[in-house]
C-alpha cells in the first residue's frame, strides 16, 4: 500500500514547499530546468525538506530518462546497469541518494560517466559535503543547500494531504502542533497525520492524539521559531561567553536531534577561534571526545561531548592566534608583501641554523624588508600566553 508521503511527492517544481532561494522565479534551479540545461549538483539539508522531491521534480520537468540509486544499498552491478542503460538512451539523470556513503569502487565507476557528460548525477545526502563527499565527486557538482522548512510550510504540505483523507477533522492548533513536532521535516508531519487518522475510529485528530503518538520534546521549532543553525550559534556563543549552563542547554538540543556532524564541527571551530591559546590543549582532548563520541554512537555519545563542552565553557578565552593570521591575509591582500630576505631561500649559505646557537635562537630577520617591522600577534592576559611570553623572552635573553 502506498504510504500518504509517496501519494504526495511532487512531480514538478511548481508542487515543490519551500527551497524558492533555489527554485523560486528566476532562481539557479529554477533557470537550468527552463533552459533544459541540467548539471550534475549535490542537494544537501536535513532529512524531509525536499531533496528527493527536487530532484525527481527535475528529472520528469526536463523530460530525460532517470534512474534512483543509493549509495550504501545498491551494489556495483546495479551501477553498471545503469551506466548500459545510459549508453543506450544517449543520457541519463541518475538520482542517487546517501551520495556521501559512495565507496571508491563505485565512484571510479561513474567520474568517467560525469566527466563525458552521458550522466548527470543528482546527488543528496543529509551531511556537509565540503567534509564528508569525496573531493572527485564534489568537484564536478554544484552544490546546493536546502534551507530548513518553517512552520507555514509544514502547515502548508498538511493542508495538501488533507483531501486525501476522507472525513477528517482537524483544529489548526493541532496542524500548528503536528507541524512543531515534525522539526523541520514534512515527510514526519505527513506520516505522523496519516498514523493519527488511520489509529482513530472517528477521525477526528486532536492534540491528545498527536502527543500520545509522538511525545518528543520541540528542537528547534519553538515560540521564536529559532532555526537549526541559531541553535549552533547560541552553542558557540554561550561556549565563547563562558556559561556552562547555556551551553549545555544548546548541546543537549543539538544531541537530542541526532545532529552529531554539525556538533563536531562547530565545536573543532571554537575550540580554536575562541579558546585557542588560552588552553590550547583543548584541540586534543576535542579531537579524543569526538572519537569517543563517534565509537560509542548515540545515546552515549553524549558523555564524552557534555565533559568537554563543559571543558570548554569553563575555559578560559583567547582569539589571539587567529585574529593575527588575519591580520597577516589583511595585509598581504593589500599588497604588502616583499621579497624574502635571502638569507631565507633554499640553500642559502647566509642562513644562520638556530639550533646552532645558545637557547637555540640566533638573530636574523624573518620578515620582508617591506614590512620587517610588523608585529601581528598581541597576547591576551591569560596564563598560558603570559607563559608564553616570559619562555620566549627567556629564550632570546637580551638579544630583543
């Protein structure tokens, strides 16, 4: 029996809720269907808000022969059937799902496809590709993120499945809490109705219903309608704050969703931009949380990332480090830049080795004559950098 979810998928871009940065009037996606100019793209985002249905939405609106493959569950003769059919129809849009899951042997088979162009691939995954897609594969798709879905548009697809359920009764306040408890995802808040209508003799659906069926707590749907990625923000900037109690509040938001990936990035990024040398041991022990978390999977995953977050949160902060590359990239994007000072080249018998002289340290001049004087790096009043300091002072002696 076809589930209400399938009945609803949208066979053109016009059916499509939400995603109009991408294929809204005069839009990139939008453009390459009306133009028949399709590229191979990677459409990636959270589950249920609209990649499958993009992507068979183009593939019947330019009207060229298709193919749905998965990454992890077909095998390598699947592909190969699909790469015979290709040559035979002249071209063909493979749809390909858990892109990021695609092992070498099956991209090896398709790059040379891609590259002639016999196969455009419609990829779709639910992680970051710039991480987690094989740069081969990466390089020769365009990459297109879709944003998470608002309330109106849970609201919205509802609505659309609504006719399709003979005689049911339901209040908008229980729409607006079926669509909340979806976090973001249609294809949930569609299956969540269609169990609610089919487990009542009445059909009548009320809120007493939905929560008996689906209890979980709200995410990132709540009364501001914060959005996925203002979680990871109040996360980096309650961590940045130092307040530990916030930041595991936004931690264990981002956990209960399942969102590890986007966890292990966002705190690789701050463990660096906001602690940094402040405790740079931090990079480490991150680096050890995250592989503990990823060994053990959920729902012990989160032992090891509230012990570091709390780490961190209670750290103290330095964006010394970074804010000086900065300043470094500033300036070289401005032109100064210089020659090297000879003594500085390959092989250069001018070079004074450091290890060579007392504490290691000799003086000779790094920088461009241009900018030899320039100082980038300003220590915050924090003990590991003051330590810093005072050993590399100790180091050159009054040779400053």
């Amino acid at each position: 029996m076809e589930i209400l979810a399938d009945k609803l998928r949208p066979k053109n871009l016009d059916e499509i809720i939400g995603q109009t940065h991408l294929i809204g009037p005069g839009k990139i996606i939008r453009n390459l269907v009306d133009n028949n100019h399709l590229v191979s793209m990677i459409l990636y985002g959270k589950p249920g808000i609209g990649k499958t249905s993009i992507a068979t939405a183009i593939a019947n609106t330019i009207n060229k022969p298709f193919r749905l493959l998965n990454a992890t569950i077909n095998n390598k003769q699947d592909f190969d059937i699909v790469i015979e059919e290709a040559k035979m129809e002249g071209e063909m849009i493979v749809i390909m799902d858990e892109i990021h899951r695609l092992n070498k042997d099956k991209q090896d088979l398709l790059l040379p496809y891609i590259e002639n162009g016999l196969i455009t691939l419609i990829g779709m995954t639910t992680s970051n590709p710039y991480h987690k897609i094989n740069p081969a594969i990466r390089s020769r798709c365009q990459i297109f993120e879709l944003k998470e879905l608002t309330i109106n548009d849970i609201i919205q697809g509802i609505n659309r499945a609504l006719p399709l359920l003979k005689d049911i009764k339901i209040t908008e306040e229980t729409k607006e809490l079926i669509a909340k408890l979806s976090s973001g995802d249609l294809r949930n808040a569609i299956n969540l109705l269609e169990i609610a209508y089919y487990g009542t003799e009445d059909k009548i659906i009320t809120n007493e219903i939905i929560e008996h069926i689906n209890p979980k707590a709200i995410f990132f749907s709540d009364a501001n309608e914060d959005g996925h990625y203002d979680v990871l923000s109040g996360l980096q900037k309650s961590i940045r704050g130092s307040d530990v109690n916030a930041s595991l509040h936004y931690l264990a938001r981002l956990i209960i969703s399942g969102d590890l990936d986007n966890i292990y990035r966002r705190l690789s990024v701050i463990v660096y931009e906001d602690i940094g040398l402040a405790n740079p041991s931090l990079g480490p022990k991150l680096m050890a949380a995250i592989n503990a978390a990823e060994l053990v999977g959920l729902p012990e995953a989160r032992i090891p990332l509230g012990t570091i977050v709390t780490e961190m949160a209670l750290s103290p902060k330095s964006n010394s480090a970074h804010i000086a590359l900065d300043l470094a990239i500033e300036d070289i994007e401005k032109g100064n830049v210089g020659n090297l000072p000879i003594h500085l080249k390959t092989n250069s018998p001018l070079y004074k080795y450091p290890h060579d002289y007392p504490n290691s340290w000799v003086k000779q001049q790094y920088l461009p004559d241009k900018i030899k004087n320039k100082k980038y790096y300003k220590a915050k009043n924090n003990k590991y950098e003051q330590s810093l300091n005072k050993l590399h002072n100790e180091m050159i002696g009054e040779k400053i």
